[in-house]
C-alpha cells in the first residue's frame, strides 16, 4: 500500500506543469475573490491587470508614471496638472485622452461613498484627492483644482484612486454596464463568485506584451488547500494578500518545486478598540493590554518570522515617515497595575476577529495567545469569530478588534483620515470612539505641508500622540510571502502585495 502511495505521489509530480500551465494558459489560485462584480467601484482588483491607473507605485512607495506620464503642482498645491499618456486605447479600441480621465474621477465623485470588496470608497472623495472643487480636460491633461493645498496628490492617486477605464463601461448609476473595459495587458473573459477569474491577453495592449494568453486565477479560500493544490500541480502559484501562512512559507520554500518571494508590506496587524464604552473608554486598560503583549514572540513564532514586532503607527515601509524613537514595550507587571488601577472588567472583554481571515493569517492562534496574555495580567478575555465584523462593530458589540490593514496608494494620510479623525466614517459607525482636536490639526496640517522634512515633523508627532492615545495599536508589520513554480519566471512583488501577472513568463 505505501509503494502504491508513493508511486501516486511521484506521478502527481511529474506531472506538474500539465494542469498548471499548457498552451499558453497559466493557473493560479488566490485567498480570495479577485473579481468583486459589477457592483464593486472596481470590478477587479488591480492585480488582474485589466486596468491601470493614473498613478502607480515604485518599490520605494514614491509615485511612478502608469496612465499619466508627468504631473505637475502649482498654485501651492491647489492646482494639480497631470499629462496624459498618448498613443493607448481601451480593451474595445476607444482612444484613451483626457476626457477618458475626467470621466472616470467623475464617476468616483458621484459615487462615493460606496464600499468596496478591494479598497473602500467608503471614506469619501476627501480622504482621496483633498477638497477637490473641480477636474477638467485642457488638450492632453487633465487639470485637478482644490480649495486648499494637497501636497501628495500624486500618492493619493496612485492606484485605486486613479483607476480608468472607458466611459462606456459604466452605467448611470456608476455600476458597470458589463465587463471592465481597461487599458491594461490582460481583459476579462469572465468570473465566478467563490470560483475563479479568467483572463485572456489584450491585443491592443501599449505596453510589453504578456508571455501568456490565458490566466485563470481561482480562488481557494482555506489556506491548506491551496498549498494542496500548489503541491499537485493543479495551480502554479499563489498571489495576493495572505497566499501562505506564515508557517507555511519555510516548508514550500524548502521544496525544489517552488520559489518563494517575500517582500516588505503595506500590511500591518492591527488591534483595534471600541473605546465608546467600558472598559476600553478608559485609557489605562488600553496601555495595559498594549504593555500585556509579546510582540516578539507572535512575530518570530506564530507569524514564523515572516512579520516584524509593531512599534510606531506607520510600518518601516514607509521610509522617514515613520517615527524610529518609538519602541514597544512588554512589561506584564506593569500592565497588572493598571489594572488593578482602573479596576477588572465585569465581563471578559471580546477578542473580534474575521472568520475570512484566517485563512489569510494565523488569527485564531494569535487571537488565543492574545487571550491568554490578558488573562495572565488579569484582564479575563474571550475570542469571537465572525463572518461579518462590520456588523458586529457598527453594533459595538466588541472589545478589541484584530485584523490587517494597509494603503491603497502611497500616501499614510489615507490611514489617519479613514480610520481616526474624528469625523472618519470607520471612527464614528464603528464604535471607536476616539476624539483628539490636535490629531485632526495635525494630519490636516501635514496634508497640505509640501517641505518633507516639515511633514516628516507632523507625522511623527502623529504617531507619538497615537502611541499615547490608543486608539488602535499596531501589532506586527507581515511580510507577504507569494509563491510560484519554477516552471514559471518574472513572479514580482510590489509593497501593496500586487503581483504582475503581465511578467509572468514559462521557464526556458
């Protein structure tokens, strides 16, 4: 019976590379859908490479020409012009120009705020592109106006923000008529929620053509599975936010089937407090649950490495921005007394994290160590899974909240006004109750800033103020490891985790 097993095992490996990649088309398999619908603002993620934005990212998170070839400031940053790329058209063969462009940033401003299965619309047009008061077409650009200085707008836009498409794509409402129509390498043949997402080479792309005409992208939430699948050949790589576990990553990379990229992050692991009521309204139980973990051991054992402890607000990925004097601190004697201060809950707090996400991440491990720190200081605590936190936290049904968060462009603004300020959407309906007048200066000052050393200043000052109020503290920045086999070459990774499916090549 075990030479049975064997042989079988041995077949299953030769024959990798059949079901994985033949004739041109490329498997692939992802934690989750990376094709949300027409009712999504984006339809697809940006990693399908159907569409291209304005604006993308360098590996540094500086903004890099995609759509827009050069932009430019003027009026202190209220005036923002950006020339269009010439000579690019559309999947259905309409020419990319400038009205193409304002077309599409007219559409987000209708739109919003509407959420997203990618990165949220849901804080408004603002947390975007600043007070903007009107975009127009001026021959080959388009002219941005603001009613008060953005000193990044390049940033903001990058990526999400600056996604276009043809006019014709959309309905009325802002939903998408049918299929995305983008400018990007790959189009979208079709979709199927839960299933999987098949792309096919656009002929009429401008740029390089891609290596392969078919991708087909499935979608395999449980985290065993997909490295099962990776193993039998039935998938050739995994992408995305979240591909393999932490403490998967060692093992795949170790087998001579497949090369593992790991790359620095965007990502960062995050607790979240409702602090709109007890106990977490009082501020001593939220240092206490700050000083009662060990971030060093959840980042080297349960994160396998793969993750650095938090300290500041804003990971090392954002380069100056981030402040370096601001360390985290494991001190469970001290957090016991602030406890014993403040007085022990009645009831143990609850841990909340999502149910989708642990097949992103060991939450479930993470979140039982989280509970038992707490416990060991004297803060009694139980673990809550659930489908749909959003509803449980616009409820305030929650203590703590642990999840992953990250950027949809270059610029850390995006973090502050969308989860903290205290007219922030996330900040009101979810519960988190945190309210400082000169954090909202700050951030607001540090927007407008253009000097880098002046916002570097703002920012850091930003993070100091957090790591004094609380209101959210981060807890470890990941990596993200993605894989592929080595019958395939050119797997990339940029720092908001999107692989580009445009250089995946067969291996020679």
């Amino acid at each position: 019976m075990l030479g049975a097993v064997l042989l079988a095992a041995v077949a299953a490996c030769g024959n990798q590379g059949n079901a994985e990649q033949a004739a041109g088309r490329l498997v692939l398999a992802a934690p989750r859908d990376l094709a949300a619908g027409p009712e999504d603002p984006y339809f697809t993620h940006r990693t399908l490479r159907v569409w291209e934005p304005l604006v993308t990212l360098d590996d540094k998170m500086s903004p890099a020409p995609a759509l827009a070839t050069e932009w430019e400031p003027s009026d202190e940053g209220r005036r923002w012009t950006f020339t269009v790329r010439s000579g690019v058209t559309f999947s259905d063969g309409t020419p990319l120009n400038a009205e193409a462009v304002v077309a599409n940033i007219e559409r987000f401003r209708r739109i919003a705020p509407k959420p997203s299965a990618f990165f949220s619309l849901d804080a408004g047009m603002e947390a975007a592109y600043g007070k903007l008061t009107g975009v127009r077409a001026e021959g080959g650009k388009v002219v941005f106006t603001l009613a008060e200085p953005v000193a990044d707008l390049p940033a903001r836009l990058a990526d999400f923000y600056s996604m276009i498409q043809a006019p014709s794509a959309f309905k009325a409402d802002g939903d998408f008529a049918g299929k995305p129509v983008g400018t990007g390498p790959y189009t979208l043949v079709s979709w199927s929620k839960g299933q999987q997402v098949e792309l096919a080479a656009n002929p009429g792309y401008w740029g390089a053509k891609p290596a392969f005409d078919k991708i087909v992208v499935k979608t395999i939430p449980d985290a065993n599975a997909r490295v099962a699948a990776l193993r039998a050949g039935e998938v050739a790589g995994l992408i995305d936010k979240g591909a393999l576990l932490p403490g998967q990553t060692a093992a795949v990379a170790a087998d001579g089937r497949f090369h593992v990229t790991r790359t620095p992050s965007v990502l960062t692991h995050y607790l979240t407090f409702n602090a709109s009521r007890d106990p977490f309204a009082d501020p001593r139980l939220r240092e206490a649950v700050d000083l009662a973990i060990d971030r060093k051991s959840i980042a080297d054992k349960l994160l396998a490495g793969t993750a650095a402890p938090g300290a500041p607000f804003l990971s090392p990925i954002f380069g100056a921005l981030s402040d370096p004097s601001l360390r985290s601190i494991h001190d469970s004697a001290k957090a016991r007394e602030l406890i014993d201060a403040a007085g022990r809950p009645a009831e143990p707090v609850s841990i909340l994290i999502s149910s989708s996400e642990i097949g992103q991440f060991p939450y479930a491990d993470i979140a039982e160590v989280l509970r038992a720190e707490l416990e060991e200081v004297g803060l009694p605590s139980r673990v809550n899974v659930v489908e749909a936190t959003k509803a449980v936290m616009e409820a305030g049904d929650y203590d703590i909240f642990l999840s992953a968060y990250s950027v949809p462009n270059g610029d850390p603004d995006y973090l502050f006004r969308r989860f903290l300020r205290s007219d922030a959407a996330w900040n009101r309906d979810r519960n988190l109750g945190y309210r400082n007048d000169t954090f909202d200066r700050l951030i607001d000052r540090a927007a407008a800033v253009s000097d880098p050393d002046e916002r570097r200043e703002l920012y850091h000052e930003v993070q100091r103020l957090l790591a004094t109020d609380r209101p959210m503290i981060p807890l470890a920045y990941q990596d993200n490891p993605v894989v592929m086999s080595t019958t395939v070459t050119g797997l990339t990774q940029n720092p908001v985790y999107l692989v580009d499916l445009a250089k995946l090549a067969p291996s020679r």
